[in-house]
C-alpha cells in the first residue's frame, strides 16, 4: 500500500517512523524548516519503546493533483484541520481513506459532512510525544496505543484490519476496534477537562488533583462532557467518568497537556475545539455546561 502521513509532528512522525518497517511505500508531508530538517536528516524517533532513525524517506511539503494514495494519517492539529481536508479533497480524484489522530471528534464530524458517512473512520491516539527542535520525534512515558475502526457501517473492516495487523507486526499497538465512538468519546471526555483545566491553572495534572476544588472542578468538566455524549448516540456500559477517577491517579504527578504547552509557548490552540465545541453543542441541546464556559472565558481573558 501506499500510505501519506499528513502532519509531520509528535503523532504522525511516531506512526510513520514505525511504518518505514513495513513493507508498505509511505510519504511524510510536512513544510517549512521542518521540511527541510526530513529531507536533510530524514526521520529519528526517540521512544522508551524502540528508537529509530531512518536517513532518507520520501518528504513532500505540498500535494499535488492526481495522487494516488491507499490511506491517509491525518495528523494536523485541530486548527489545520479544515485546511488539511481541503487540500486532499482537491489533490484526489477519489479520496484515499482517511485515517483523522486529531483531538476531540471535531474531525470525524466534518469527515462525514465532506466525504460521506459510509467511508468515515475513526482514530484515537494514546500517547504523549512531540517535535523538538531538530525535527525529532520524542515519546515520553511507554503508553503508545492507536485505535482505528469504522464509524458507521464496516466498509472499510478488510482494509483497516489489514493496516491494523501490519502495524503489529513491526512494534506498532495500532488496533481495529469494534467500539471507535466510544474510544473516541472516551478520550474527548478525559481530553476537554485535561486540557482546559491545565491550561487554564497552569498547574499539573496531580496538583490539580490534589486540590479538593480543582478535582472536583476537573470532575465537573468531565461530567458536562460525558452528558453530551449521550445527545451524539454514544451509550457506555460503565461511567467513563468513573473509569477515568481511577485511571488519573496512576498517571504521572508531573504530567500536562499539550495545549498547555502551545499556550505558554504562545501558539494556536485547540480551545475552541475542545472546551469551546463541548459549549457550542451543550446549549444546542439545553445542557449545563458552566465548568467548560468557565474553561473557555478564562483562558480567553489570560
């Protein structure tokens, strides 16, 4: 197969690293310096799991008409999204299938409105890694887990099984899940309160839980988050908030987000994405979404 990492950064460089083991012809899209640091040095992962450093690799920084790709790793931030879409709807006479690691479930909404509801999958990344300075891939911890899978029929099951069964075979946990709208909701619920509240507090994840009124602010965001899971038809067989009480005290003390981390170095971030579409669709469907509004005016006013 040929396979297109769009967004060459902590995620897409993490997966593509792997992917340059297989057997399949793969390209990384990228632009600017960064471009120029893959062409010249090509793509280095440093990873708890494996490192790996690959000289050369097939580095594009723009698409052009008529490519031909099997899969496309949509791995852009949220804010290049809409962009992103635009740029592979116009490059494609047919349109590869797409695989979206970006946060929340903003992504595979707009997939289903520009590319129909049967060929729209879903992708959920467990990890925390980044781009540093000189274009390498960092992996910081050990968790290092993907989740692929149809969102509405299994149209695409054989091919997204097949990827899914390369992956493992060369160190890859990348998975075929039955239950994609539940990962994904799952995660969003962790991921809007996790960002928004690190961001906004500036503080860790384990000294805001070790304040009583943060956790319990924290707690609250998830919550608002979960009860909108419910109006997009996504039913869960535990309280994912729960689930994710007991999950965050194993998590590192020292750990925070990557929107945090965009905000101090003065990047774009995902706010709108994240707490604000949690706002946008809570009062659509007259639900309280207070701990997210104060999420979303306070970092606006920092």
């Amino acid at each position: 197969m040929k396979i297109l990492i769009y967004g060459t950064g902590g995620i897409g460089g993490f997966i593509g690293t792997f992917l340059l083991k297989t057997n399949h012809e793969i390209f990384f899209l990228s632009r600017g310096k960064t471009f120029k640091k893959f062409e010249k040095n090509g793509i280095q992962l440093i990873s708890p799991i494996e490192n790996l450093r690959f000289e050369k690799i097939n580095i594009l920084q723009s698409l052009k008409i008529n490519f031909d790709f099997d899969i496309i790793i949509l791995a852009v931030k949220l804010y290049d999204f809409d962009k992103a879409l635009l740029d592979i709807k116009s490059n494609f006479k047919k349109i590869p299938l797409i695989l979206p690691f970006q946060n929340g479930i903003y992504a595979e909404e707009k997939l289903k409105e520009n590319i129909g509801k049967e060929n729209v999958c879903g992708a959920v990344a467990q990890i925390s890694s980044y781009l540093d300075k000189k274009a390498r891939i960092v992996h910081n911890g050990k968790l290092a887990t993907f989740f692929v899978g149809d969102l509405v029929s299994k149209t695409n099951y054989t091919l997204l099984k097949l990827f899914s069964n390369d992956c493992q075979k060369v160190g890859l946990d990348l998975r075929y899940s039955e239950k994609i709208n539940e990962k994904l909701w799952d995660k969003f619920i962790f991921l809007t309160a996790y960002s928004g509240v690190t961001t906004l507090t500036g503080l860790t994840l384990g000294e805001i839980f070790k304040n009583k009124k943060l956790k319990i602010f924290f707690t609250d965001a998830m919550n608002e988050t979960f009860l909108l899971s419910r109006k997009f038809d996504i039913f869960f067989s535990k309280n994912p908030v729960d689930l994710w009480l007991q999950r965050i005290k194993k998590l590192p003390f020292n750990m925070t987000s990557s929107m945090y981390l965009d905000f101090e170095k003065k990047k774009k971030i995902e706010l709108s994405w994240l707490s604000g579409f949690v706002v946008k669709s809570c009062k659509l469907n007259r639900i309280d979404c207070s701990t997210h509004e104060k999420i979303v005016n306070g970092i606006n006013t920092i």
